[in-house]
C-alpha cells in the first residue's frame, strides 16, 4: 500500500486500523446477520454510517458463504433509478468473469439494457427501457429473486435509503416490502441521516415497513476511545501530541466524526504538534469552505442567517422558544421563530438532537458553527 499521507481518512474505508472503535454496533450488525434481521442505521451525516457500512463488510470479505453489496442510493431520483443502482452494485460486486456474474449477467440481458462503462472509474452502467410501471417492478422483482436463489447468504445495504420518500412513484415502499418479505437469503441494513423520515417509515404502523427492522441509532464515538485512536496514530507516526491538544481537538470538532477526522488529517501533516498549530489548521479547515457559507447567507433570508449566528453562539440550545434566548438575540416571537427553525431544519441546516431530556437544537456543520462564531 502507498504510505499515507494521513492515518487519518476523510473518505473511503481502508482497514480496521484507520476505522476507531464501533464494536457494539459491529456486533449488532454481525448478530442481525445471523439471526436474518434487517437493521435501519440512522445517525446525523457525517458520524459514521457509510465507515460501519464499510468496516462491517470488510470484515466478511473472506466469509465464502456470505456475500456484501453496497448501494447508495442518494443520487436516486425515482425507482428507475433505484433499479438501475441496485443492479450496477451486483455486476461490480460480481465480476462478468465469475460464475456469479455471468448468470447475473444472463439475467439482466434478458431485460435487453443498454450497457456503458463510466469514463472515469470505469464501472458498469446499466440503461433499462421499460415498457410500464409493471415492466419495471418486475425487473425488480427478478433482480431479488436471482439473489435470493444463489445458495449464499447475502447482505444488501441500501444507503441514504429515506431518498425513496422523494420518488413520485407513491407506492415504492410497499412494493419493496412485498419483495423484501420474500426473500429468504437476504438481509437488508437500511441507512440514512434523516431520523423523522425513517422513524416514520419503519414505526408507524401504517407504513408497509412498519416493525420490519432493529434500529440502531449511531451515537458519537466515546471520546476515551476516540483520544486513544488519535494518541495511537501520532504516536505511530513518531509525532508526538499532548493530551491537551487532543481535547482541544475533540472539543472543537464537539466529537463529530467527519470534523474530528478533518482536523486530524491537517495536524498529522506537521512536524511538530502545538496548540498553535491546532488553532491554525482549524482555521485553515474553516476558510475553506467559506465560499460554502457565503452561499449559504445568499439563499438564506436575513432573520434565518441572524438566527443561525445566534444559534452558533450558544452552540447548543435545549429552550429555543424561550423569551430569553430569543430576547438576548432580537429574534422576533416565538411564531416566526418556529417558522424559521423549521425551514432551517429542512435545510438541514441546525440540527434536532432527541434524548432522554427533550430536543436540543444546534448548528448542523461544526464548520460553520466554528466560522460564524469567529466571523460574527
Ligand atoms: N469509526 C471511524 N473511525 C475513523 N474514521 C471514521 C469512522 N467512521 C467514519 N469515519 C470517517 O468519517 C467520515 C464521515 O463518515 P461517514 O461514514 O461518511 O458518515 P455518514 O455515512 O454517517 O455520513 C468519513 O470520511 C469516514 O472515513
Ligand atoms: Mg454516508
């Protein structure tokens, strides 16, 4: 492997060595596969969903009886191209040169596609011509049941899976789920970031996934565990690292996977580790999305930036309604102010985190929340 210029990833999955932690949840992931449960992976972005999805599989590469496929389906606009992605993961997952792949292959030739190949990666692309809505949910249904008929087990994750709430084709969900019910050899992980979204997909009882899936919700990693991961890869790399720095570190990125990696990355860079050159590389991070949040303040309104700059000084906030918080920043009545973090929760913008003690609202980008604080 080429020496790394970073043990620490912000993108992609290497090996077990640059991935911290997640046991319990790998464990969980292991035993649903198992017992044949499907699982509904929820978490904010950026904390870890895709990396488990990854480090999950990585570790069955050399089971010979169970079989990984990946789809992320967040480009999908509809269930053609549900379909389409679903089975472009199959051909790269099974090669035309193995046995596998070449029924696949049959199969799909049946459909008469059109077939392409991406210029850059090089990657398969299939092109489906249907004739009706039937055509299509049965292509569908042979696609599963060409799976469900390999004497292998076989495990799909379907990542950013609440994309299928958006397609115009109402009924995908209860066709999914018909499919789903019969198949006996296949596991589902169903991933995604908006939490109401799969909430009410998979818990409401008038929805066709209604009590199909274990959830498992994806928390923070424990920063004891995070600051021996971080210690450990300096440490390895002969650079030497305070514990003071790591925490300022975790508390800058608030512990968020993505933010922490980034900030990682850039400090390994340098020779030698100071709180200085912590600050700098933060500030480095932060400049270079700025053009990202100029953006930002051009489609928001002026009461929406104002309450964002608000929001990002108190960081964290459980009373967004209250007189006092929205006195302190001029930010109108509790009405418009309800108006406002509702769109800006749509924006995905601020962030609802829901414990034990009610809702708490936050600046969804550490990056930004970081920028405005500093900026405003
Ligand atoms: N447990 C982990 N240890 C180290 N890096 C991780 C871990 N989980 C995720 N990452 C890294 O953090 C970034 C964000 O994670 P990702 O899995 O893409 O989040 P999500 O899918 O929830 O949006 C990725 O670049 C990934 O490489
Ligand atoms: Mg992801």
């Amino acid at each position: 492997m080429n020496k790394l210029l970073s043990p620490f990833l912000i993108s992609g999955y290497i090996s077990k060595e640059y991935f911290c932690d997640r046991e319990s949840e790998y464990e969980i992931l292991k035993k649903n596969t198992q017992n044949g449960v499907n699982t509904t992976l929820i978490s904010p972005r950026r904390l870890g969903k895709t990396g488990l999805i990854f480090h999950f599989f990585d570790s069955l590469k050399n089971e010979k009886d169970i079989q990984a496929i990946y789809v992320d389906i967040y480009s999908s606009l509809n269930i053609d191209d549900f379909i389409r992605l679903l089975a472009e993961s199959i051909l790269e997952k099974f090669p035309e040169k193995t046995s596998f792949g070449k029924k696949f292959l049959t199969l799909i030739k049946g459909f008469r596609p059109r077939f392409t190949f991406d210029s850059i990666s090089g990657a398969p692309q299939i092109e489906f011509n249907y004739q009706s809505q039937n055509d299509k949910e049965y292509t569908l249904k042979q696609l599963l049941l060409f799976l469900d008929s390999q004497d292998t087990k076989i495990i799909i994750a379907i990542d950013e899976f609440q994309q299928i709430v958006n397609y115009p084709e109402k009924n995908i969900e209860a066709i999914l789920r018909t499919y789903i019910q019969q198949l006996k050899n296949i596991n589902f992980i169903f991933s995604g970031s908006q939490a109401h979204i799969l909430a009410e997909m998979f818990l409401s009882s008038k929805r066709p996934f209604f009590s199909s899936t274990q959830f498992l919700n994806l928390e923070k990693i424990e920063r004891s565990k995070y600051k021996e991961f971080i210690q450990y890869h300096f440490s390895q790399g002969d650079k030497a690292i305070s514990e003071e720095c790591i925490d300022y570190i975790l508390d800058w990125t608030k512990g968020y996977t993505f933010y922490t990696q980034s900030v990682c990355n850039k400090v390994y860079r340098n020779k030698k580790i100071d709180l200085d050159v912590i600050k700098l590389e933060c500030i480095g991070l932060m400049k270079e999305k700025e053009p990202s949040f100029f953006q930002y303040r051009n489609f928001l309104t002026p009461n929406q930036w104002k309450f964002l700059i608000a929001l990002a000084k108190e960081e964290e906030i459980v009373q967004i309604y209250s007189y006092d918080f929205l006195n302190r920043y001029n930010l109108g009545t509790p009405s418009s102010a309800k108006r406002i973090v509702n769109s800006l929760l749509e924006r995905e913008m601020i962030l609802e985190s829901n414990n034990k003690e009610g809702s708490s609202y936050s600046i969804y980008d550490v990056f930004l929340m970081r920028w405005l604080q500093l900026t405003y």
